[in-house]
C-alpha cells in the first residue's frame, strides 16, 4: 500500500460526512497486498470507520482466499 493511503481514506470520509457516505474501496490484482501485522491494521483502522473493501475478479491474480484469511471480515 502506497504511504499516505489510511490517512487519505480517512479525510475523504471526514470531508464528505462519514454519515452520508458507504466508501468501498476495489483491489485489484495488479500488486499484492502485503500480509504484515502493518497491512492488517491498517484494514482494521479503516473497517473501523466503516470503509469497506471489494475483491475485483477474485480468484485470480493476487486475489485469492489468502487474503480473506489473512484479512477476515474485510471484503465484498
């Protein structure tokens, strides 16, 4: 994950009232997620303030059930 992604996640969802809005974000294969206890709280920050993820094209790429273990709870 680029450096600045938490934080830029949360000030959108500041700025635009997090009442009114349901952010979704969509990963995709390009690059894989790392699996580090780093990754997982930044996940847990942003599930935390309702941000929620979406697996594009699961199964293939870098999409796989790895990430739905290493990352329970998270995904669409």
């Amino acid at each position: 994950m680029a450096a600045g992604f938490e934080k830029e996640c949360l000030n959108l969802v500041k700025k635009l009232g997090n009442d009114k809005i349901k952010l979704v974000l969509e990963l995709t294969e390009r690059n894989p997620i790392p699996v580090t206890p780093e990754a997982r709280a930044i996940f847990d920050s942003l599930h935390q303030h309702n941000i929620t993820f979406a697996l594009d094209d699961f199964g293939t790429g870098y999409a796989t059930y790895r990430y739905l273990q290493a990352f329970p709870g998270r995904f669409y």
